[in-house]
C-alpha cells in the first residue's frame, strides 16, 4: 500500500505543475526530476545529487528562498551522519538499522521542505518581474486593483 502511495505521487504532480508552470519548461523538467527523486520507492543522495545542480540555473530566482540556511544544515548533518550511522550498523554492529533510517527519514524530510520553498520562490520572482514590467509599461494602476 504505501509503495503504491510513494508511486503515485509521480502521477499526481505533473498536470498541475504543468498547468502552471507551462512557461517554464527548464524549472518543470528539474523541478518533476526533484519530485521523482524524493517520492522514490528507496531514495538515495544520488537523487539530489541528479537535481541540485540544476538548480542553480535559476540562481536569481531562488535567491530568497525562506528557510534555506535551516534545510541545508540538515541535509549537511544528515550527509555526515548517514555513513557514520551505517558503519556503526553493519562494521562494528553496534548501532541498529533504526539509527540509519532515522537519518535517511530526515533527509528525505529536508528535501521535502527545500521543494515547496523552491517552486514559491520562483513563482513569487514571476510575480515580481510581471509588476515591474506592468509599470514600466504603464499599464498597472494601484487605485484600480483596490477596487476590484
């Protein structure tokens, strides 16, 4: 049952995030390469590693995104921690599997977190460049939008 859950979520995202993102094709392509990796069956850092850098052809848009300082910090932490965990379970069998899925749970919820803040942050700087373009060409007027 929760495979088939995993499973569907990659079903689910694609219309309506081409719907919106339809202008977009480069962020659509990287930001559904993001939900397949995250809703994987059996996730890996080599899935991030696949869209991170991707991510930074969109540099201007997500220069503001909220929380990234706290997301990257666990991701980091969980990044050194996963192969010390893994040791401690299958070297020296000291630790239980438990500690190394707690690690890759957080992981995972990290990625979680950083993919909505990403796809605001884009369509907030769309937003942004619509209203600057809508006053440079004169088109926008304040007194009619507090009307409406």
């Amino acid at each position: 049952f929760f495979l088939f859950v995993f499973q569907y979520h990659i079903f689910v995202y694609p219309v309506p995030l081409a719907l919106r993102l339809g202008y977009r094709p480069t962020f659509l392509f990287v930001f559904s390469l993001a939900i397949i990796g995250i809703f994987k069956s059996y996730p890996s850092i080599g899935d991030a590693s696949f869209y991170a850098p991707l991510l930074l052809l969109f540099h201007r848009q997500l220069a503001r995104v909220r929380f990234l300082f706290h997301v990257m910090q666990v991701i980091l932490f969980t990044t050194v921690l996963a192969p010390l965990f893994w040791h401690h379970w299958i070297r020296t069998g000291a630790g239980n599997s438990n500690f190394f899925y707690g690690v890759a749970l957080a992981y995972e919820a990290a990625q979680i977190l950083l993919l909505p803040e990403i796809l605001l942050s884009v369509l907030r700087f769309d937003k942004r460049e619509r209203l600057r373009l809508a006053l440079e060409a004169g088109s926008f007027n304040p007194e009619k939008q507090k009307t409406d």
